[in-house]
C-alpha cells in the first residue's frame, strides 16, 4: 500500500522541521535540568532523518517539542511551515506521532483499535472499509483482526500502533524508537514501511537505539547532553575514521580477557567482540604497532561503521566509556570449572502448555559453568517462558528440567535461592531510591549486618550508582535503571544469572558498561543466559539457540552459525541475516 496524496511529494526537499536556536528545561523538586541547549537544525521532507544519542541526549524531548505536547523555553520550532508555539492545533492535525509506549488498548481487538482511533481522527464511517483495508495490508495484519492487541506480539503491537497513527495518512511521521525490543524479522518489515511513507513525501523523524538503524536513514542528528554533537549523512560520519578501524582473531575461553585488556590500553577507544573475531577502534594519530597485541594474532584493517563513528564521537565528549562494575578478576578456580565444562543447566524435552497452547515444545538444552549462553528468537518464541521455568517461576508441564543438579519441578525454592535473574521489563519499586531498592533486596535475600552493608556499598560503587543513591529509580535514564536492576539481581553472589532483553532500548554506551560487567562475572565463573533482540549482542555469547514458535531451530557458535549459512562464493553473512534466513526456513516447514 502507497499512503494516499501527499502535498510535499512535488517538493521532497521542503523543510519538514526547523529547530531554532530552541531550549529546554525541566524541574523536579528543587532541581532543574536542561533537556535541550540552543539546538539548531532542519529535517526535510521526502527524507528520513534519525535522531540517535545516549539514555537523556534529548531525543524523546524533540519528539513532544515537534508534536506540539511541550513548548520550547526559548527559540522558535516550524513543523511543515507552521509555528508549534501559535499553531499547534494545526501541526497535530498534519502530523502522526508514535511514542515509546503507544496508547493501544489491550483489552480491544485490533479491529476495535482500529475503530476507536478513527473516531479519534473523526474518520467518516464511509471511508473506513477502504481506510482499514489499506492499513491492514501495509502493516500484514489481516488475519489478526479479531485478536485482542494484548494477545499480539511486540512486532505485531508496533504495526498495529503505526496503522492507527497512519489513520489519516500524515504529512509528517514521528516515531520514537519504534523498534525498540521488537525481533529483527518485525524490525525489518517495521523500517520496510517507513521507507514507503518516505517514498510517498512524508518527512520521517525517527530515534533508535540500534545504531544498525541509523545507517537507514538519509540524513543523522547525533545528540548528546542536550547538544547537537554532528549531523550529515551516515557515510559522511564513516569517512573520518578511515585507518583506525581493525580486527584479529579472538578464539576460546580467554576472548574476554582478551577484550578486556586490549580496551583497556593507551590509544583504544573501543574493543568489542564479533563473535570469533575482536573489533578495536583507535584514538586519531594512533598506530595499531603501537598496541601490545600477542605475536600470534593477525590483525587486518576493518571497514568503518557508523556505530564506530557514534563511539569515537561520544567517547570525545565523555573522556571514557564507562567499563562498568568493578568485579574481581577471574580466579583459577573458576577457570578450572569452566575448562571442565560442567553442565549447571539441563533440559530434557521440555514442555510448557497454557491450556491447549504448547509455548515450548520438546526443549534440550546443556549449558556449562561460566558460560554466556544466548537465547534469541522473534517475539512470542518462548524464550522468556524458559527462563521462567529455569527460575523455578513456571513448573514444566513435561519433560526433565534441572538447574545446578537440583530438579525444577521437586525443589524450585532452593533453585531461586542460587540464581539471580533480571526481568524483561523494569521490575524494580519506582517510588524508592536506588539505596532503598538495594535494600529491600538485600533483605529478600537473608543478607544481614556487615556482608549487607559492604554488598551494598560494592553495588553502588561498582555500578556507579553512587551519584543516584537517594533518587528514585523511576526517575533514573534507562541505562541506569539497567545497572540497578543487575546490580539488584546479583546482591546474593548468584551461581547463575538469567537476564531476559537487559539492554533493551539502552544506547550503545550503556549496553558496553553493561556487558563489561557480564564478562567479567562469567571470568569468575558465573553462567550467563540471556535473551535478546540486539543481535549484535548475541555476538558476545559464547553459543546460542535460536527458538521459532517454541521450539529450537538452530544451535552453535555464532561463528558455526554464520558459516552454515554462508553461501558458495559469498561473503560470510551477518548474524541478523543469518536469523532472519533460519527463522524464515523455519517458518516454511
């Protein structure tokens, strides 16, 4: 489906929005903080345009300033030739806005969604068959139309709250992180349809957290503080790090020492893993020779990618990327289980059934000590219901299921008492400060007197949770509440931990801290599952299963994954290609 006449689309190069000099503060209490400073920038119709940047650069903020929900403190802002402080009425009529947590009713079908929304719009009930039958087919949602929205899957929900958004086919699409904890298959066909409202003449604002994303858009806006850091087109933020990009191989049990010690040397900006293989950036001026890298490992020139350019730009500013908690390093005791691998986490033919509907069907799975094992799959796969089962919260319905020798369905309490396990969804007391939530779970988990106050004290230091001690974790950026929530999970010294989507929504930044501190628990000898959306991250893991429709499809390193998808004469494929191309076969059988 083509949206229908757009007035921009004989001049695509009109500008959609223009940022003048605009400012923005917020006050809490008695303090006020500036959102905003003296931003300046234009975004044009026929044109998507990304705004990307850490957890509190701004981004949500010039989404409502653009939407005409918030007035600006001072500076002037045009959206499609209008002035939002006098005319706001009129940009909202012209404009569809998709916030990050869109209003759908979960109680409604998608049908009755769909209707409520045109009543909203005062869409006339004439023009509505044709109007549903357009938006039901952009967004494949067809055969779904008697399901209840809280029935639907994350993908499916964000089609959904973009159908109704497009109810009246806008001059101007924003959208604010629409991918956001949606499986790459969804994500895929999601940025499918914004570039068809773009191709229409509809000017796109568009933030994510996935720096992949941004390479799909024309034009950039890179935000940090509140302040326009750099804008231009992706290439255009590539080009400057020509010859500080590179990779060498990084096998076997040490990669994450590896890592952690080649990032941590003079002149390296960022060290992350790809699967079997070490990316590095490097600081302008700086020489690879100069680095003490092991003679054995060859290192080869890597091509420049925009996530390089966000790292190198953000690092700048911030002097250093945070490594995250201070953990002990590995101990040779831990090393000596995880070479042992000793199987900590068993499944046997696992079931699980919600009356008729079987959500895991015949699961094996052997996970080893030490171990960062990663769980992928679209949305409603079944990856959160494994895990949990494994944290003794749902009993199997078959099957045998053991967690560190100890039988699920027979001893689930003992089971919860030696794991740590960090929720999908931020699961912390909002009206309680990051010190009083430490607290609480403290006392959930028996520590009392001096071990309770040194584990507190090291939680807050090791997770720079210091400065946040007494505000309320309601209030904390995203990334922060991460950090707390991890660093409430292991409080008790978990033997494994089970972290379902941790970093969804988190920036880049964040999401680096976040798996220093992964690493280094799984150097002590800690098990590591997680499940997860960002598929770059999945590289991080040691091996990984792939679930599609409750059972698993494919298991194995990332590396034996991608090349068991390699084609004859080809390039070795992304590991997101690669998810795509095994859940679509799966989905064909």
């Amino acid at each position: 489906m083509t949206p229908g006449e757009n007035p921009l689309v004989s001049q695509p190069q009109a500008v959609a929005i223009g940022f003048h000099q605009v400012s923005k503060s917020f006050t809490r209490g008695e303090v006020r903080r500036t959102a905003l400073y003296e931003l300046d920038f234009e975004a044009r119709a026929g044109r998507i345009t990304g705004l990307v940047g850490p957890d509190g650069a701004g981004k949500t903020t010039i989404m409502r300033l653009c939407a005409g929900l918030l007035l600006p403190d001072s500076g002037r802002i045009e959206v499609l030739g209008l002035d939002t402080r006098s005319e706001s009425e009129a940009v909202q009529a012209r404009i569809g806005y998709m916030p990050q947590h869109f209003g759908l009713y979960e109680d409604l079908t998608v049908a009755e969604n769909l209707n409520l929304y045109a009543d909203l719009h005062g869409v006339k009930s004439a023009e509505r068959k044709q109007r549903f039958e357009q938006l039901l087919a952009f967004t494949d949602l067809g055969p779904f139309t008697t399901r209840l929205a809280g029935k639907l899957s994350g993908g499916m929900k964000q089609k959904l709250g973009l159908a109704c958004v497009l109810m009246e086919q806008p001059d101007l699409l924003l959208l604010d992180e629409p991918t956001v904890g949606v499986d790459p298959v969804s994500r895929q066909e999601l940025w499918q349809m914004i570039r068809t409202m773009m191709e229409a003449g509809a000017g796109v604002l568009v933030s994510t957290a996935y720096l992949e994303e941004a390479e799909r858009c024309d034009d950039v806006l890179l935000l940090s503080d509140g302040e326009l850091l750099a804008s231009g087109r992706p290439a255009e933020f590539r080009a400057g790090l020509k010859g500080r990009t590179f990779s060498l191989p990084a096998i076997g049990a040490q990669r994450r020492q590896l890592q952690e010690r080649l990032r941590r040397q003079p002149g390296v900006i960022d060290a992350v893993l790809q699967g079997s293989r070490l990316r590095l950036l490097l600081e302008e001026g700086r020489r690879i020779d100069e680095l003490q890298i092991p003679d054995a490992l060859a290192v080869t020139a890597a091509t420049p990618r925009f996530e390089d350019a966000f790292i190198d730009l953000l690092a700048s500013k911030q002097s250093a990327i945070p490594s995250g908690a201070v953990a002990e390093p590995p101990t040779v005791a831990a090393e000596m289980a995880i070479e042992k691998k000793t199987e900590v986490i068993s499944l046997v033919k696992v079931r699980r059934c919600f009356g008729e509907f079987v959500a895991v069907r015949d699961v094996d799975l052997s996970i080893h000590r030490g171990e960062i094992f990663g769980l992928l799959g679209p949305n409603g796969a079944g990856k959160s219901t494994v895990i949990r089962m494994l944290c003794g919260l749902l009993p199997p319905s078959a099957g045998r299921a053991t967690v560190l020798g100890l039988d699920l369905l027979r001893a689930p309490v003992a089971v919860r008492g030696r794991i740590g396990y960090m929720s999908q969804r931020f699961a912390l007391y909002r009206q309680l400060s990051v010190r009083q939530n430490l607290q609480f779970f403290a006392g959930a988990y028996g520590l009392r007197g001096g071990e309770r106050s040194v584990r507190l004290d090291q939680a807050l230091a090791g997770y720079g949770l210091e400065p946040y001690a007494d505000t309320l974790s309601g209030n904390l950026p995203l990334g922060f509440q991460q950090r707390l929530a991890l660093a409430c999970a292991l409080l008790h010294d978990p033997e494994i931990v089970f972290l379902d989507e941790p970093t969804s929504g988190v920036d880049p930044i964040a999401r680096r801290a976040f798996w220093s501190q992964i690493n280094a628990l799984a150097g002590r000898g800690v098990t590591v599952l997680v499940t997860t959306h960002f598929i770059q991250e999945a590289e991080y893991c040691d091996r990984l299963a792939i679930m599609y429709e409750g059972r698993v499809i494919a298991e194995d390193t990332p590396e034996r994954l991608k090349a068991g998808c390699q084609r004859e004469g080809e390039a070795m494929p992304g590991l997101e290609e690669v998810f795509v191309q095994l859940v679509e076969q799966a989905g064909q059988v």
